[in-house]
C-alpha cells in the first residue's frame, strides 16, 4: 500500500484560558492518500480551522505528530518546515489572502517566485493555470478590478500552481454567493482531479461535504467517520 501524502497520528491541541485547559483535538488519526479528497466537517468552534492549520505545519500541537511526505512538519527547523510546505501544500481560505498591491499573475507567481524557479518558467506556469481558471484575459488585474468570485479564482490557482501533494481549504467558497460558490467549487474539483492533487477541505455545508470521497466530522475533539 502507498504511504499517504499527509497523516497525523494521535494528534491533540489543548489551549490554557488562564488556569484552565480547553481540549480542542484529541487523539487524531487521519491519513491523506493520493488524488484523493476528504471533506471535514463540525459545528463552528469545533476545532475544524485548528486541524488545518496543524496539518499545515501553521500551529504546533501540544501531542502527536504531522507527516508531509513521510517527514515530521514539528521536529523540522522552521526554514524546512517552510521549505516542505511550499514545495508539497497548498492552502485555500475562506478569505483568499491574496496581495492587493499585485496583478493576479504576480499572486500566482508566488510560490513559484519563493521556490527560486526560473523566471520564464514561473510565468508559463502562472499563466497556464490563470487561463484554467478562466482568467485569462485579467492576468495584469489587481485585486480592486476582479470580483469576489474571480479573487478566489486566483487563490486557487495560487494554491495550485506549484503541483502540490496536498490543498488544505478551509472553507473555499464561504465568503461567496451561491452562484458564484457553485461555479468556484466545481472548478476546484475539476482540477483537483485533472492534477489528482489531494484535499483536505473544511467545510460547514453537508451538500458540498457529500461531493467528497471520504466525510469526517468533528465532535468533541474527535474526528469521526461519516457513512
């Protein structure tokens, strides 16, 4: 059997609020394989947003281990650690923290530009994956000349471009109306399956969580298959 792209195992995170101990996880096991998507989702507050971000190597846990490509995220230097995200993850966000002072090509750009790829190269990517998603003609657009459903548009060839093992999206189409949020959705799943990228995608609606291979939720720190 193939190693997963992105596990945890016994994974826990417990915040102090002044002499008390909040449990948010509690000895999770989850295992990411390739090409595939999982969809987790929980009530608000139920440590969703929490387990993206340790599975990102964004938050330590108080327990428990994050492998990326079979590495340790928590025992690596931050410069690795740095280093295994931009070169194996992709991160997509309900808000799409794109740089407003930038076209939507020199977004995308990004974490090919940090990667130290060569300059002609970046742009033939960058530029490929904008006209996947349909932007073809706004690349030199910056963020106040592109609607709410271009911006996530361009996130999500952000987190696309440098072939990722892994997207962690937390809730990708949240901030969206529903026209817009079914348009942006069956585009991330197109290409998720056209790159057999994997994903792990946060989301508080049951319907999109069904479009998913696998469904988890959370309840009480736990992640709990959903049949």
């Amino acid at each position: 059997m193939n190693n997963p792209v992105l596990a945890c195992y016994q994974l826990a995170k417990t915040y102090l609020d002044g002499v008390s101990k909040i449990e948010v996880l509690r000895q999770i096991d989850l295992e990411v394989n390739a090409a595939e998507m999982i969809a987790i989702v929980g009530a608000s507050g139920s440590g969703k947003s929490t387990l993206l971000h340790l599975l990102g190597g964004l938050d330590k846990p108080s327990h428990g281990r994050v492998l990326l490509n079979n590495k340790n995220l928590h025992h690596l230097p931050e410069n690795e650690k740095c280093k295994l995200r931009n070169q194996y993850l992709g991160f997509v966000y309900q808000f799409h923290h794109l740089l407003p002072e930038f076209s939507a090509l020199e977004n995308v750009s990004m974490p090919l530009l940090i990667r130290g790829e060569e300059p002609k190269l970046i742009r033939n990517k960058a530029e490929h994956i904008l006209e996947q998603v349909g932007l073809q003609n706004r690349l030199h657009h910056r963020l106040g000349q592109l609607s709410g459903g271009e911006r996530q548009r361009v996130a999500i060839a952000r987190a696309l471009v440098p072939d990722p093992l892994c997207v962690l999206a937390d809730e990708p189409t949240g901030n969206l109306d529903p026209f817009n949020a079914e348009r942006v959705l069956q585009l991330f799943f197109d290409l998720q399956k056209a790159r057999k990228t994997s994903v792990v995608m946060v989301t508080h609606d049951t319907t999109i969580a069904k479009r998913a291979q696998r469904v988890m939720r959370i309840e009480e720190g736990q992640l709990i298959p959903v049949v």
